[in-house]
C-alpha cells in the first residue's frame, strides 16, 4: 500500500492510494487528496478494499506518517492484520506497489491532456490497462472461462 503524491489537482484530488495484492498482483487505485488523515486512510480503506475483497492477512507500506501513527496501529491490531513497514530508504521491500505506481504514473503522463488536470477521468482506464496484463484473471474465472472457449471453437 502506498500513495503516489503531489499529482496536478484534478477534480479536487492530488493523490493515489494504491493497493496490491500479492498473490493476484491485482491493483485497486484510489483517488485522494493531500492532507489525508490516519481515519481517513480507514475509511478509505473499508470502502475500496475490505467492502470489494476482505480483509488481508497482512499489510506492507513505506513508513509515511499515516501508516505508523497509533490510530493506524491500533486498527491492525483490533482487526488482527500484520503490518509489515518497509526499511527507511528501501522501497524494494514493498516493490510491487512501487512497480504499480511506475505503470499507472506513465500511463497517465500519456494520456492526460497538456494542463495535466483530467488524470482523474483517465485513472480507471490505468488501472484496467495494468490489471488486463497481470495475473487479473485469477479473480475472474468465468472471463477466463469465456476467453478460452471463444479461443477454442476458432481454432476448431
């Protein structure tokens, strides 16, 4: 989990929240803006990550100030998630998020316009352009399903 910062205001937002699953590789990017709060982080949290996919065994993040403050702490313990901060000035601990950031930051240096204030509207067609190249697929079968029987009767 970590942010990617100082964006051009697009639509009141200067910022995403990124979060990617370790297993799936799958990337939920989140809109937000600068002077976020550790309860703000919560409820974002609740409402993009755990209402859409449950809640994770574990968590791993940079050492921002709202992933070691004491609210954030105390909500990984209440709800028994291990959260694992990453060694100061080794963004490779959490490299897959770091990796994800890259992506969706080139994506949409490509496509927002010149004043660089629609990377808002541009976001979600980011996160599906990285999620149709990643193991996605695992979290839907029945595209997978539907993919390989339309490849099938083709070849047929």
């Amino acid at each position: 989990m970590d942010f990617i910062t100082q964006l051009p205001l697009s639509s009141n937002f200067d910022s995403i929240l990124v979060v990617v699953d370790r297993f799936s590789k799958m990337a939920i990017s989140i809109t937000a803006y600068g002077k976020i709060t550790a309860l703000d982080l919560a409820q974002i949290f609740r409402s993009h990550v755990f209402s859409n996919n449950g809640l994770p065994v574990s968590i791993v993040s940079d050492r921002g100030s709202l992933f070691v403050s004491s609210f954030w702490t105390q909500l990984c313990q209440q709800l028994r998630m291990s959260r694992d901060l990453s060694t100061t000035f080794h963004p490779e601990t959490d490299g897959q998020t770091e990796r994800v950031n890259q992506i969706l930051e080139q994506y949409l240096w490509m496509f927002v316009s010149y004043h660089q204030d629609d990377w808002y509207t541009w976001l979600p067609l980011a996160e599906f352009a990285y999620q149709i190249f990643s193991p996605f697929m695992e979290e839907i079968p029945a595209l997978t399903q539907s993919i390989f029987l339309k490849t099938h009767l083709l070849e047929s």
